[in-house]
C-alpha cells in the first residue's frame, strides 16, 4: 500500500485490432476502455489484472506483459491513482458481455478516442507501438489539464 490507489488495466491487442469494452457502469461509464479495477488486499497487482480481465471480458490471457504505467491526478479525489497497464496478444476463451463490459474489437485505426478519457490518445500510440511508456494527468472532472509522458523503462 501506499499513498495511492492502485489499479490495473489490460487491453488485448492482436496486432491488427485492440478488444475494448464499452463501461455499462460504475466509473467512465459509457466511455470505451481496456478491462481492469483495483487491486484487492492479498493479490499481486498481475492477479489482479487477470482476475478483472476474467470478470469483465471472461477470457484468460495467455501471455500477459507489463505494457506501461499510469498516473491520474483528480481534482475531486483524495488519492492519485496508479494504473499498471498490461498487453496480451492470445487468451483462452470467448470474449462475452457482462454486468460491468460489453467487448468489441477495434482496428488500430479505428480506436474511438472520443468516446475514451482524454488521456488515451496520448499514450495509445505508444501501447500500439509496443514501447514502454510512463505518463502522468491531471484531470478536473473529464477534463484533462496537463499531462507527461515518457517513454522507455
Ligand atoms: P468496482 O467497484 O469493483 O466495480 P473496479 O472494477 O475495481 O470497481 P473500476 O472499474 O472503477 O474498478 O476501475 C477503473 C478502470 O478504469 C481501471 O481499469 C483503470 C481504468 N482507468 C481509469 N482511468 C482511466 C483513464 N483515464 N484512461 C483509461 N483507463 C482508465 O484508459
Ligand atoms: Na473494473
Ligand atoms: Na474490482
């Protein structure tokens, strides 16, 4: 633990198409993101992002890798939250709707930032290109105000 709350988001990525879910609820709702939550007591932050990926999207990634790390900075929240971003290119199972997701493949061109938070056409890019990545937002409500981001280890 530590002064920030710890998150993990996976996005599957083929090499043509990124499976992305729509939120149906809770928060981003209606916005399109990889599948991910917080880091439950007693589980690795890698648990977790297989764990969520499992509830969520009901597949098991084959080959899971850390992809880059997030920092978010709201204005309306006590802690700033650290998102560990992973990439899979294989899964066991079939992508299904849930409570919480409903899955759909993108192309690579075709990745609807407008319906994304603001950060991620920033930092896609660099997912998409398979380079490490680090960045930092800051958001008042959807807004984002300022951003860094790095690239490499
Ligand atoms: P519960 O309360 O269990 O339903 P949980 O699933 O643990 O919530 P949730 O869904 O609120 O957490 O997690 C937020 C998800 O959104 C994480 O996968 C991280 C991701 N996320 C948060 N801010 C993001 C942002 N600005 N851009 C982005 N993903 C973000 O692409
Ligand atoms: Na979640
Ligand atoms: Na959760």
């Amino acid at each position: 633990a530590g002064a920030h709350k710890l998150l993990t988001l996976v996005i599957v990525d083929d090499g043509e198409r990124v499976l992305l879910g729509r939120k149906k609820r809770g928060f981003g709702e209606g916005y399109y993101n990889g599948f991910g939550g917080k880091v439950e007591p007693g589980e690795t932050v890698r648990e977790a992002a297989e764990r969520e990926l499992h509830e969520e999207a009901c597949i098991v990634a084959e080959d899971m890798k850390e992809a880059g790390i997030l920092v978010f900075a709201f204005d309306d929240q006590p802690l700033p939250w650290e998102v560990h971003v992973f990439s899979a290119t294989k899964f066991k199972g079939e992508p299904t709707e849930t409570e919480e997701m409903a899955p759909i493949w993108f192309k690579h061109g075709d990745v609807p930032y407008e319906k994304m938070w603001a950060d991620d056409i920033h930092w896609y890019p660099m997912f998409l290109g398979r380079r490490y990545f680090r960045g930092v937002f800051a958001f008042s409500k959807s807004t984002l105000l300022w951003h860094t981001l790095l690239e490499g280890p």
